[in-house]
C-alpha cells in the first residue's frame, strides 16, 4: 500500500458545525421530556455518539448551571432508527448538595434504545495530578483519516468525508506502526499463554461468531423484544480501519 | 463485613421478595456506613437472578448515590432493560429508608468466540508470599475483613518502579482467603466486592497521603467492572491500579486483574472524591 503523504489542515466547515450543534439543540416537549432530531445518514442506524451527546444535553438541562458533568456510563441497547427522532426521558435519581446524578432513556417506536447515567458536581478544589503526556506528532503530521480510508480503497470514503465534515480525524498510529511501546498499550498483542486452569463450572460453551441467527436454549418469556444489533463494528487488523468502521458501522 | 468466607456466601444469598426484587442481609462493621464493594456485588446477584443462566455477566456501571446503613437490609429493585438473543441488560436499584443509594446497569452476554489480545504481565512483579500483609499485627479494626487476603506489592510511592510518566500507581495481591463454590457468579461476585478496595491509594501516591489515614476523606463515586474471562476469586490475583488523573476532588482509577498464571481476567474503572478532612463536607 502506498501511504500518502500528510495533507494540510483543512478549513474548518462552518455548516457541519452548525448542523451538529442543533443536533444537540434539544426540543423541549415537557418537563425532563426531550425530544432530538437526526441527520440523513446512508448507513442504516444512528451513530451513537449522536445518542450519547444529545442524552448527556437531555441530562444536562435539568440541572442547574452551578454543576458541571464528570461522568457517564451508558448502554446502547437496540439501533436507533435515523428516520425518526428520538425522545429523551430524563430521571432525577439524587439531588444532593455536591453531586446530582440523572438517568436518560433514549426512546424510539416506543421502545428504549440506550440508557444513560450521568454524574454532576458543584466545583471544588482538590489534589492534582496526572500522567505525563505521550510524545506523540501534531495534528498537521498525521494522515487525514478520509484519506487514509480512500487509499485504502474503501469505496465509502468520500461519502463518510461528506457526512462526518465536522470532524477532523488525524492517525496518529497504532501498536504496529508508528507507536512506541510504552508499557501499557504497547505491542503486547499476545495471546496468553495455553497454561492450564482449575475450570470453572459451566465455563464459556462455545458458540461460533457467525451463528448469531440461531436462537435456542433461551428461557420462555425472557425475550420481549428484538435482539440488539450491537454498537460498535468488527475488529479490523490495524486501529485506522478500525475507527473507519466503526464510524461506518456505528 | 465478612469475617469468613461463609460470612461472604451469606451476603450474597439474596431473599426473594418478588419477581425482580430482593432483600440483601447486612452483618456487624465498625464501618460508618456500608462498604460499596458489597452494594455492587449483591446488587450483580440481584441481577443475575433475573437472567438466564447461558448469559454470563461481562460488565457493570454503577453509582454510589447516599452512604448506605448497616443497620438496616438493602432492598434490590431489578428492571429489565433488554433480553435480545446476545445480550440481556438489566438495571439495579438499591434502595434503604425508601431512599435510593446506589443504582447499577449491568450487561450479561450468551458466550462466543472472537478476536483474542491482552496486556501482557507487569514485570517484576515478586510472588504474594514474598509481599507484605497490611492486615498482620492489626487488631479487630481489620478482622472483619478475614474473608479476603491482600499482599502490597508497592505504590509509586515506595517499593514500585520509577515512571516518572505515571505518578499514580499502587499493586496489591488479592484473594477470597477460603474456598468458594464453584458457581462462575459467585466468583464474579466476589470480584465485584473486592475491587472496590485498596484504590483510592494509587491516587494518593503523589499527594503523600495514605489510605486510611485520620486526615483525609474518601468516597467512591462509581464503580465500573468488565469480566473478561471468568477466573477463581479464592486464587491469587494481582490488581494493577493507575490513576492517570486527579482535579476538582476528584480521581480517576484505571485498574486491571491479572491471575498469577498472567490472564487479564477483568478491568475495573473508579472515580473517588478525595477530600482533605478540613475540607470534608458532603
């Protein structure tokens, strides 16, 4: 494969921008009630950092200006449908004096499409510290990402270039190319070691990947909906086209 | 808190109240309030209680919302989120005085195969039994934590390597001190239950405070857990924490389990409120 050489920043889009921040612009419809808009997309489901965004913005409406967001946890439950909005049913679960937590539920066809949790603070003072920074390239050294995803011939790069113009994506490398062992992410793609093991009952039957379409074993009057596709896409070998599919696939 | 193993098994056989809703016993503690590892592992029971046994938990996400009251049980609320073919989510409340205290989501997946990679062992790591015990020579304080062995291996404060790039990281050895059943949930229970000890000291590291200490205030905040694989609990397992930040009294705790054989068995992700004790006001 030919690599490109770097291409220079780009002009921010000022459309995508604005098209993105009314994507976050929610409608209210009645007290921690919220509805969001979508966006054309050619890929079948809603992305969701979209859902996640616009849960956290349902979030953050109920609670007062004084306390900022510090963490979300969140599960994406079912695909979200890109032809429809989706309606954002926010909970308050603790009202305390420093912290406020609420839970958002994405809802779609009546149906619950992701669940949020989200923590809230009252600023304060504490100890500081963090992890140094990695020696890494600037931005305008690394592959742009539509870019590397053309050479690579993915015949949906310019339609994903289009569609993600709000976003610049440079590569900056991964655990093959381009990073250095650091001791946490570095090149231990090992599989471990065979050694044996006292078993566990019930230990992990297998089930092929593919067979997802078979459906047996499964306790009657557990299932009350359809199966999820899941969020995220397959595994690819290297981390660009990983982030590629995710961001087609998601 | 448990001062056995069998302590340990009773708190986490849950009373049935209803279809989704179960009763958690409490024993005696000197604690002030209830120790979170043992709202999330009962509230993971709960859970799995409603779910089918082909699905094997392999996360949770949860708050710590009020102080829980050991003197009172903890009623478990379970919502089901999703049983779809792979996945089945269900949503935990735990609730005291009518009050919620801490609230979970937790996701149990039919197992499959797929891609396989994991960090690999830390290096230089010296076997439990040539670590030091935190427990030995203390009194009743910390014998009603006799259901669980713990080792220090070190922090970035004293016996750890230099990284100069990472100045929040503590290493304990832990166990279930005692044999457990061989029940797969029971296992991930009692990991659930240990990992929320020891970790706010891989955020203190850098400050020269130390866990336990009359003059500092700590509380955890959330508590994540991914299963990757299941693994004995009553065996050696090394929990390698870092704590890549610390601001606006808070810090964050990134930590990994590995089994003495060098399997990544789970990661755990914690947010503590650290507070001086001058400062503490909640």
């Amino acid at each position: 494969m030919k690599v490109p050489e770097p291409t220079p920043l780009r002009e921010p889009d000022q459309g995508a921008v604005d098209e993105l921040v009314e994507l976050l612009d929610l409608e209210t419809i009645d007290q921690d009630l919220y509805r969001g808009s979508n966006v054309y997309t050619p890929r079948g489901r809603v992305f969701g950092g979209q859902v996640a965004a616009q849960a956290l913005c349902a979030g953050i409406r109920t609670v007062p200006e004084e306390f900022g967001v510090h963490s979300l946890h969140s599960y994406f439950l079912l695909p979200g449908d890109p032809s429809i909005p989706i309606v954002y049913d926010v909970e308050r679960i603790r009202d305390g004096r420093s912290f406020l937590t609420r839970r958002v539920a994405a809802r779609q066809h009546g149906r619950a499409i992701y669940f949020l949790t989200a923590n809230f603070q009252r600023e304060e003072e504490g100890f500081s510290h963090q992890d140094a920074m990695p020696d890494v390239i600037p931005p305008a050294e690394g592959l742009d990402l539509v870019e590397l995803m053309s050479v690579r011939g993915n015949s949906d790069a310019e339609a994903l270039g289009r569609e993600w113009a709000a976003l610049a994506v440079r590569w900056v490398g991964n655990s093959k190319h381009g990073l250095e062992p650091d001791g946490l992410a570095g090149p231990h793609h090992l599989v471990p070691p065979p050694l044996p093991r006292r078993p566990l009952v019930a230990l992990r039957p297998v089930v092929a990947v593919g067979a997802v379409g078979s459906r047996s074993g499964d306790r009657a009057g557990l299932h009350r909906g359809r199966d999820a596709g899941r969020h995220g896409g397959p595994g690819g070998p290297d981390q660009a086209t990983r982030i590629a599919q995710q961001a087609c696939n998601s | 808190m448990p001062r056995d193993v069998g302590e340990l098994l009773s708190l986490l056989d849950l009373e049935t109240i209803d279809d989704n809703l179960f009763r958690g016993a409490q024993q005696d503690s000197v604690l002030p309030r209830v120790f979170g590892g043992q709202v999330a592992a009962q509230a993971l029971v709960a859970a799995s209680r409603t779910t089918d046994p082909a699905y094997v938990v392999h996360s949770l996400h949860s708050y710590f919302l009020q102080p829980g009251d050991t003197g009172a049980p903890i009623v478990y609320d379970v919502e089901e989120l999703r049983s779809g073919r792979s996945f089945a989510t269900r949503r935990v409340l735990a609730r005291q005085h009518g009050r919620p205290i801490f609230v979970m989501t937790t996701d149990f997946q039919k197992p499959e195969d797929g891609l396989e990679h994991q960090d690999a062992f830390p290096d230089d790591v010296p076997a439990p039994e040539d670590c030091f015990d935190p427990q030995a020579g203390r009194g009743e304080e910390l014998s009603e934590w006799g259901a669980i062995s713990m080792r220090y291996v070190g922090s970035s404060a004293d016996l750890l390597p230099e990284d100069p790039q990472r100045p929040g990281r503590q290493r304990f050895w832990l166990r279930i001190d005692g044999e457990l059943p061989d029940d797969p949930l029971v296992h991930a229970a009692a990991f659930a239950y240990a990992s929320d000890m020891t970790l706010a000291g891989a955020a203190l590291a850098p400050h020269g405070y130390r866990l336990g200490g009359p003059d500092i205030m700590i509380a955890s905040l959330d508590h994540a857990v991914w299963f990757h694989e299941p693994f004995r609990a009553d065996r050696w397992w090394l929990y390698d924490q870092h704590a890549p930040r610390a601001t606006g009294g808070r810090a964050l705790i990134n930590s990994r389990a590995f089994t003495e054989d060098g399997r990544l068995v789970g990661s755990t992700a914690q947010e503590a409120l650290l507070r001086r004790a001058r400062e503490s006001s909640r």
